[in-house]
C-alpha cells in the first residue's frame, strides 16, 4: 500500500484502491459515498482520486455503520452529518463552560 507520511505510522493519503482495501469495501461503494458528499477525494495527477486525512476516518466510520447497522449511502451521510454537528455542538459547549 502506497502512503504518504510525515510521520512514521501516519497515513495522509491514499489511493481509491488503497482506500478500498483499508475499509475493506469496494470501489463502487467508495465512489457511491463520494457521490452523497460523505467523502471528498483529490483529483491528483492523471485523474486518479486521493484521500487524505478527514476522508480516510470517514471512511473508515462509514464502513463501520454499513458493515454493522446496514446503513445505505445516504443515510451513512445524514448520520455523519449530524455526528459532525453534534461533536461541533460539544466543543462549542466546552468552551461555554470554561469561561
């Protein structure tokens, strides 16, 4: 598997193909989730897709909520959606308090 790291066991980016085999899904379903805004690539050199850092956790959650909820596409999109906003809601929360 091809990564780029600045650290040692930092993965940064990766391939359609290296994102399939790390999510353990196929390219149909990646680019399906691409497709409802769950994941958004870089188009690098020769058109080929990359994934870099937020897009490689999100896939891996997708993966998870599809693998052991059943979750389709698009409402893998709404859930994380709304884990985003709840996590933003948390920290914005945090900050009230501290003050």
């Amino acid at each position: 598997m091809k990564k780029t790291t600045t650290r040692p066991g930092v993965v940064e980016a990766l391939s359609l193909e290296d994102l399939c085999r790390f999510c353990q899904a196929d390219e149909a379903w990646v680019i399906e989730l691409v497709d409802e805004g769950v994941l958004e690539p870089v188009v690098g050199p020769g058109r080929h897709l990359r994934f870099e850092g937020v897009a490689i956790s999100r896939a891996k959650r997708a993966r998870r909520l599809n693998r052991d909820l059943g979750i389709n596409a698009a409402g893998i999109a709404m859930v994380l959606d709304l884990l985003d906003e709840r996590e933003a809601i948390m920290r914005r929360l945090a900050r009230y308090e501290s003050d």
